[in-house]
C-alpha cells in the first residue's frame, strides 16, 4: 500500500473514549490519516450510534469506560452483527484483563496512546479485508 | 517569581529566549528566528534527556497544522483539567478511612493512562510504582508515591509552558 493509498482512503472511523483529551488525540491522529471521524464518550454511545444506523470501518474501543465499558459495548456490537474492525486501545497492564479484552470480539488490541505505526498497521489491514470482500 | 520556579539549567535557555525575542521587537533578524527555533528545540531536547517526555511526542506536535494551529496547546491543557481532577480524587481516596484501594487504583489508572498519552514519561512510571502498592494495599507507599507522582507532574507542567511559550514565539517570529 503506498503513502498515497494510505491517506487517499474512504474510511470512517468511531473513537470511544471518556477521556475529552484522548478522543480529540486519537480523531486528528486518524484525520491526519484520511479518515473521517466520529467520537463517543462511552460504550453505550457507541452501540446507539450503530442502533441508529451509523456505520464505520473503524472503531477504536477504550476499556475503562462509565456506563458501558469497552469489553461490554464490544460484545454488544458484535451480538448485533457488526464487522467493523474494532480495535481496543487501553492502557491495562495484566496481560489477563487484555486478553479477555480480546476475547470480547476485538480483532486487535493496542497499548495507548496510538502511534502513527500502529494507524498505518490498521489502515492496511482494512485494506486487506475490503479486497477480501470484493 | 517565573525565573525562581525554574531550574538552573532552564534559566539560562529562557534569559536567552528573552534577548532575543526583545531583540525581535526591535527588528527582525533571521539570525534571531533561527536562534528562537534552536532554544525552543534544546530546551525539547531537555525534556526529553531528563525523562520528564518521552520522544514520540514529537508525533503529538506533528499533528498540529494550519487548520489545527493550538492543538498541542488544547491537548496539553484537557492534560491539566483531567490530570488537576484525579489529582484531586486520589487525594481524597487517600485520606478516607478505611482506604478503598479499588477506587485508588481506578483513579491512577485513568491517570495513567492520559499521562501516557501525552508521553510524560516520569509521571507514567510514577503510577505504575503507585499501582503497585495499591495491590497491595500498601497506604504507605501509596502516600510516598503520590507525592512523587504529585512533584513530577507540578515540574512537567512548569517546564511543558515554558516549552509550549518559546515555541509560540518561535512561530510568530516564522511568520513576521
């Protein structure tokens, strides 16, 4: 995938997380990359957003989350048949806790914050799954 | 009472920094821009070699553009409000009694995890020592920690404006 491919995408992307600070973080790092992005501050925004018929290729899920966490939202969005890459972004340290993150539906699961490398990884991976499907 | 908050070795970056933006005013040289720019990076670099940043948050600042042109600046102060209001919380936490070591924990998590974000490297490493006395359910070495954490951050947070103002002088200088 070349540098031009990578930001010359059609990609949505949904940043779940409480912090103000990471949200705003994580939606430039992703805009700088050619995605559109939305933001939720909890894990039962997210799922609503979806209830209400939005879609993205790309959901960055924290963990630690009021109301609806990040393992919780994740499994709800997978019972309602999404295939959105979702991706966990978490500063948990127990290698149990992220693994069960995991376990959750997570396709991939990332240390915060998110680096440029880490985006890059994602957005060739969504390529890969978009020529899988067609 | 700026000067007497700083430490010797950013004193004599920020008296030069002074020279030279007040050389600015008097009119522009490229001699005094470029000097501008190297203090704003030496003094980067020092927070790095000190340990207080880590280096990707060069990757932080290169997010910033002419659409975005305060975003470091925005990112750094939701930094402040969060990092001021958990402060504020594991203070609390720790003077309760008995010590609820869950909510502690919880608390230093969430600080942790926006002080790694914006790659305060000392201050992450302080939560870390504090977690792990919080499973254990050791209050003194959470109380020892704390102050540690409390101390790092009070020193990132001086040092972050003193940065974040030479670097705002050294991009109104760019575009005189």
């Amino acid at each position: 995938m070349s540098d031009e491919d990578i930001v010359n995408n059609n990609l949505t992307a949904l940043v779940v997380d409480d912090s103000p600070m990471i949200r705003k973080l994580h939606e430039m790092h992703l805009k700088k990359f050619g995605l559109k992005v939305q933001v939720a501050e909890n894990g039962k925004n997210a799922v609503d957003l979806f209830r209400c018929g939005a879609s993205f290729n790309l959901i960055l899920m924290d963990k630690e989350m009021p109301i609806m966490d990040g393992a919780e939202a994740t499994k709800e969005l997978r019972i309602m048949g999404v295939t959105s890459m979702i991706v966990g972004v978490t500063s948990l340290d127990s290698i149990f806790e992220r693994q069960a993150f995991m376990e959750a539906g997570l396709d991939h699961c990332f240390t915060k914050p998110l680096t440029s490398e880490n985006i890059i990884f994602l957005l060739q991976e969504l390529n890969n799954k978009n020529n899988e499907e067609n | 009472m700026a000067r007497r908050m700083l430490d010797a070795s950013n004193q004599g970056l920020l008296l030069q920094f002074w020279l030279a933006t007040s050389s600015l005013s008097k009119g522009k040289t490229r001699m005094d821009r470029n000097r501008l720019q190297h203090q704003a990076a030496s003094m980067r670099r020092s927070l790095f070699d000190q340990g207080y940043l880590d280096e990707p948050f060069i990757q932080l600042e290169e997010l910033q553009d002419d659409a975005s042109p305060n975003f470091v600046q925005e990112i750094v102060t939701l930094f402040y409000t969060d990092s001021a209001r958990l402060i504020q919380n594991i203070e609390h936490a720790l003077n309760s009694r008995p010590i609820d070591f869950d909510k502690l924990d919880d608390y230093m998590h969430q600080f942790k995890g926006s002080s790694s974000s914006i790659r305060a490297k000392k201050v992450t490493n302080e939560c870390t020592v504090f977690r792990e006395y919080c499973s254990a359910e050791n209050a003194e070495g959470c109380m020892r920690s704390f102050q540690q954490v409390k101390q790092d951050y009070a020193i990132l947070r001086r040092k972050l404006e003193v940065y974040l103002q030479m670097v705002r002088q050294a991009a109104v200088s760019q575009k005189a």
